[in-house]
C-alpha cells in the first residue's frame, strides 16, 4: 500500500530583484515622503479694504483734527481730552492709547503739519537757479500752505501761549525754527559766495530774511479785515532790499 502523498508545502517565493538591488536582498520599506516646504509663504487672502491698522490710523488722523478744532477754537489752556474725544467721536481711553495727555497732541500737529514744510527749506536751489528764486518760492509756499491755512493758527497759538507752556515752544524751536533758521542761513551763505548778497553779516541774522513770513501770519488772523495784506507782493519788495531790485529788460 503506498503511503499518502504529502500536501505540498507553501512554496519559498524566488528572491526577487528590486529596482537598483541586488538579488535576494530585501527592499528597503518606502516612508511616504512629505511635500516639500516652500521657501515663500502661503499665499495670504486679500485683506478687506479696512483691516485693523488703517482703522487705528485712521482713528489717530480723526483725533488729531478734532484736536486742532478744539485747540483754535478754545486755545491751549481750555481744551480738554473730554472735548477733544467727543469731537474726534471716541471714547475718552482711546486718546491714551495713542497720545499721553494734550501737550503730546500739540507736539502731533506741529510734527505733522509743520516739520515737513521746513525740510523743503534744505533743499539746494537747482542748476542754474538763483538762491533768490529758491527764497521766493519757499516764501511763496509758506504763506500759502501756512499764512493762509489752518496750519497759520498752530503757529499763533504757539506765540500766544508759548510763554506759558515753554515745553510747546522749546518743542516748535527745536524740530520747526532751529531747523528754518540752519536752512535760511546756508542759502544766505551760498547767495553771498555767488555775489547775489552784499551784506555778509546778514548771515548771522537769517531771521531778517523770514521775518516778512512771520508778519503774514500774525497780521492775517488780526488785522486782514480791516487792510489785507498782498505777503508775496510784500515778500518780493522784502528780497528786492536784500538781493537788489531787480532789472526789468
């Protein structure tokens, strides 16, 4: 009787060859592999068109003007955050959050509504340009964008109640007229070296040069009604006894 056929046993698998291996040797497991990171950032949705920092900029220029309002029509000494907030439409803490008290305000419109207009003084007169005409046309753009703006009453608030308040005028000398003065005397100094002004010593006065600017802002909050007053004419008339009367061809 011949013995049972054995089942046959599972069968070895032939050693297989993986991609780049060697026969018999074991593939080595794959990891998934992660994407790559981007070296930029992702792609940000549009921002709305007032996030948060355009409101709080906003916010600061409302309080700001609400704050010039109140300071010409109260004076520095009257104006109080209570009043300054109704107007700018704020509660009373959001003043804090960007000014300390109303000096610090004050400062805020001089900075803003001053500063930049002096800075013009510095620039040179261009090629071929007399310093005479770079005078004229600074001349020309204070009384117009001061004398004649709301810019005008920040600096007849400053003479009037900056012998009460020394830190607002020691503030308005050090970042407005220290800065018009040092930009007048060059120009003064260029003219003299190019034979446009005689008096040398006027250079130690640059303050005679600007003084008719000064006068066409005070005279235009008193006394306009009763004589206006033609600033450049008068400014022109001023640099005619500086530089010389001009020659008419």
């Amino acid at each position: 009787m011949s013995s049972p056929r054995t089942a046959p046993g599972p069968s070895k698998a032939a050693p297989s060859k993986s991609a780049g291996g060697r026969q018999g040797e074991k593939a080595a497991p794959v990891k998934a592999s992660k994407a790559p990171k981007s070296a930029l950032p992702k792609a940000q949705p549009p921002k709305p068109p007032s996030n948060r920092a355009e409101r709080t900029a906003e916010r600061r220029e409302a309080i700001i003007e609400a704050a010039l309002d109140e300071f010409i029509s109260r004076g520095f000494t009257a104006t109080r955050i209570d009043d300054v907030a109704r107007r700018a439409g704020v509660a009373k803490g959001t003043i804090y959050l960007h000014f300390k008290d109303k000096e610090s305000m004050f400062e805020e419109l001089i900075r803003t509504a001053l500063v930049p207009l002096i800075g013009r003084l510095h620039a040179p007169p261009p090629i071929g340009g007399s310093v005479r005409d770079a005078v004229e046309a600074f001349a020309r753009t204070f009384i117009q964008e001061v004398a004649a703006t709301r810019r005008g009453d920040i600096v007849r608030l400053i003479v009037a109640e900056g012998p009460r308040f020394p830190s607002i005028a020691d503030f308005y000398y050090r970042e407005v007229v220290s800065r018009g003065l040092a930009g007048m005397r060059a120009l003064i100094e260029l003219a003299v070296s190019r034979g446009e002004i005689q008096q040398k010593n006027l250079a130690r006065f640059p303050q005679i040069l600007v003084a008719p600017a000064i006068i066409a802002v005070i005279w235009q909050s008193l006394f306009s009604r009763h004589a206006p007053l033609d600033a450049i004419e008068m400014f022109r008339v001023h640099l005619d006894l500086i530089f010389g009367e001009r020659r008419t061809t």
